[in-house]
C-alpha cells in the first residue's frame, strides 16, 4: 500500500493566520482525500481533490475556508485560512480505493 | 446517507481477555469496510480490510467480521494486550468512493 508523507505534524498558530498542511505520496494516485477531526470525534471528509482538475467539497466546507492544491499525481496542500480556535482538530490526507485506505500520520492543529 | 455507529464507546479490559467491537451501518450497498486503529494525536493505521463480497478477514490476533445483510461488522481481539490500548474505527466506502467513520471505541488494556 502507499506510503504517506505529511507535514507538519503539529502546529500552534495565531488566530486569523493561515497554515498550509502538505502530502506526499510514494506513489501516483488519481484521487487524494482530506479529513478533519474535531477533538473527541470521528473524521469528516473535507474534500476529494483530483490531479487537474477542482477538488470536490463536502457539505459544510468550501474553497475559501479549505483551498486546495493537486499539482501532481503524488502531491497535494491543505490551506486551513483565516482560522479561528473552532479550526483547532487533527487534519489528515488519504489515498486509497478499492483496495481500501491509507492515511497520512496527521497534523495537529492549534489555534490560539 | 450512510450512517455508522460503533458500539460500545468504551471498554476497559484486563489483559489477556478477548474482546468484541462492533460496528453497524444503515446501508448495506458498500464497496468495503475498513477496520483502523488510532493512537492518541495520530493518523489511522489500517488493521483489516474486508471487501464487500467476504464475510471475514484475520491477521494475527485480530479477525474481523462482516455481514452486509444485517448492515452489521465485528472486531474479534484475542488475548489482549496492553500495546492495544487504543481507539478503533471502522469506516464503510460506499460505491461513491467515500468513505463513512463510526465514533470509534476507546479501548484501554489493564496491565
């Protein structure tokens, strides 16, 4: 199975500033995914985010808030912007499919 | 819209016990369920795939169910130890691709 590079591991950021979380990925993958989960929850899809083309938002997340970068097969970004301490959660990436799942080691985030 | 619930939200053991986690989904039209295991602060580590079409999966201690009938999985842990302490997730991929996480169940292993 892939091998996920992601980075940083944690940060403590000022509120209204913004963080870029990166992926790196062993290998080349059509779809990359983008999770968020809030202290004491369960993961929540962000974003799908395909090499060239717009990533697809869930629900309760848009473009402004998440912009996302997919400029190859192996990379993608994760901008978390303008954030407030509601943003403070682990962000994780995901490349997977039928064959099931990988996930990244995680980014956590706080917000002060 | 896919919903799951794993069952129960914690579990304290003392070692060497075996143990049942359970996980139960609404819709039975899945591509695959996926067992995870999630230490404090960290990303998920895969623990047992099971496609749509298997009833169950084993890797060493670990055996993990499947009866998509009854919209229903297992995560059978044998002789417990502390090193499993951890939270575990189940997550079910529909056909669409993505993938649906229960709560997950915090399991503490007493020495």
């Amino acid at each position: 199975s892939a091998v996920i590079s992601q980075k940083p591991s944690r940060d403590i950021c000022q509120r209204g500033t913004s963080l870029t979380i990166q992926c790196q990925v062993d290998s080349q993958v059509t779809m990359m995914f983008w999770y968020r989960q809030q202290p004491g929850q369960s993961l929540t899809l962000i974003a799908t985010a395909n090499q060239g083309s717009e990533a697809t938002y869930e629900s309760g997340f848009v473009i402004d808030k998440f912009p996302i970068s997919r400029p190859n097969l192996t990379f993608s970004t994760l901008t978390v912007s303008n954030m407030s301490p509601e943003d403070s959660s682990i962000y994780l990436c995901s490349v997977g499919g039928g064959q099931g799942y990988t996930f990244g080691s995680g980014t956590r985030l706080t917000v002060v | 819209k896919q919903e799951v619930t794993q069952i129960p939200a914690a579990l304290s053991v003392p070692e060497g016990e075996n143990l049942v986690l359970n996980c139960s989904f609404t819709d039975s039209a899945i591509y695959n369920l996926q067992w995870f295991r999630q230490d404090p602060g960290k990303g998920l580590t895969s623990l047992l795939l099971i496609q749509s079409s298997q009833r169950e999966q084993t890797s060493g201690r670990l055996n993990a169910s499947l009866d998509k009938s009854s919209g229903r999985s297992t995560l059978y842990i044998a002789a417990s130890q502390p090193g499993d302490s951890a939270t575990y997730l189940c997550a079910v991929d529909t056909n669409a691709g993505k993938s649906t996480f229960g709560d997950g169940t915090t399991l503490t292993v007493k020495p």
